[in-house]
C-alpha cells in the first residue's frame, strides 16, 4: 500500500510548499519545524492502522469508556535529516521506543555511482513489534532497503511502515520489491525524476543540510 499524503485536500500541501520553497529554505527552524509538522500529521495516519483497547476512565463526574493505544510502535530513523521528522513523530506516539540508524552515501572517486554505507544502530528488540521506518527523502530506496536489512539482525517486525515526505518513483517501486509484503508506504509526495547523482527531482535538495548547515 502507497499512501501519498499531498494528493489529498489537506494542510500538508502548504507544509510541503514551504520545504520546496528555496526563498522559505533560508530559515533552517522554520525547514526544522515543517519537517516536524509532517511527522506528526504521518504519525496521526499511521495510528489509525494500529490496534486499540476499549478502557474504563474515571472522570469527575462519572466514568468513559475510550480506545487505548495497544501497540507500541518502535521509530527508527535514518540520521541526520530524519531527526526533526522523528520527532514530529514521537510527539504524537509518545511511549514509542526509538531506532537510530547511521547511513550515508560513499560516492567513488571520479564517478557519480555511489555505495550505501551503515555504520551505526541503536535500537531494542523489534520482534513482533510494529516499525516505522522514516527518513525525510526516499530517492534511490537503497537506503531503506540496507537499513532494513540491519534492523533484522535485532527482531523481525510483525508489521513495517516506511514514512518518507519525498519519494521518487524509483524509490518506492524499489522498496516496494525488496521490502516484505504488507510493508505500508507513507510519502507527502512523489516525484517522478532523479539527476544523475541521484537527487530527487524537483524535489528540495539536501534535508540535512537545509536542517542543520552544510558538511564538510
């Protein structure tokens, strides 16, 4: 399942205009802060896929019965552009437990190919626990899929979200043949083009860099 979150009539439309937009870009908070807003908003959509437990609340004035959250998802985020969307996420699913994942692109010398390099995760026990999987952009998909990959040596996960706010097409057709059936997939928008070092098209150029200053 493909979920793109910018088709439907919905205040994510300004949220990713304003991430595209290279005249709001020059305020890293604001970049920050909408990269945030989208986590949460995903967050809110993923939980209505989740399971729930009718509780009795004693009130004031008597008792109510309402949904309690069952599932306690675990969100694990590709460093360092994913960290203001994981906590947009963690706002909304505030007892998760979190996964943190070094992965980055090690271009070879004189060429535009590059490999997908994890160097670091921390993260618990996943077995049979619902993962959400998120990292700002989704262009190639190689990412995802070596990072799942690595997530495997802590648990198999008895359900797989992986949450992106820009997604290629290239992307998402290739998560969705190497990841597991049923994994549910969450974009803000997809686009249709890459450049040749593999940048999405138009897309909004680094996260990292836009959220946290340029690197070496």
């Amino acid at each position: 399942m493909v979920v793109e979150l910018g088709k439907q009539n919905s205040i994510v439309g300004q949220y990713l205009m304003e991430l595209r937009d290279v005249e709001v870009q020059r305020d890293p908070m604001r970049f920050r802060r909408n990269l945030e807003r989208l986590g949460g908003i995903m967050a809110y959509e993923i939980s209505k896929t989740l399971k729930y437990r009718q509780v009795e609340v004693v009130t004031p004035l008597g008792s109510a019965e309402v949904s309690m959250l069952e599932d306690r998802p675990v969100l694990a985020t590709i460093l360092r552009a994913g960290l203001p969307f994981h906590q947009g996420m963690l706002n909304v699913f505030d007892r998760a437990d979190s996964a943190f994942i070094s992965a980055y692109r090690k271009h070879r010398k004189g060429e535009d190919g590059f490999d997908i390099e994890v160097e670091y995760m921390s993260s618990p026990s996943l077995q049979d626990r619902v993962v959400v999987l998120c990292d700002p952009m989704l262009a190639t998909g190689q990412s995802m899929v070596l990072v799942h990959k690595a997530m495997m040596r802590h648990g198999k996960p008895s359900t797989l979200h992986v949450v992106s706010v820009i997604a290629s097409s290239e992307g998402v057709e290739h998560i969705r043949k190497h990841l597991p059936p049923g994994t549910r997939i969450w974009v803000g928008a997809i686009d249709e083009e890459m450049t040749a070092q593999a940048y999405i098209v138009p897309g909004l150029g680094d996260a990292g860099d836009l959220a946290y200053g340029d690197k070496i």
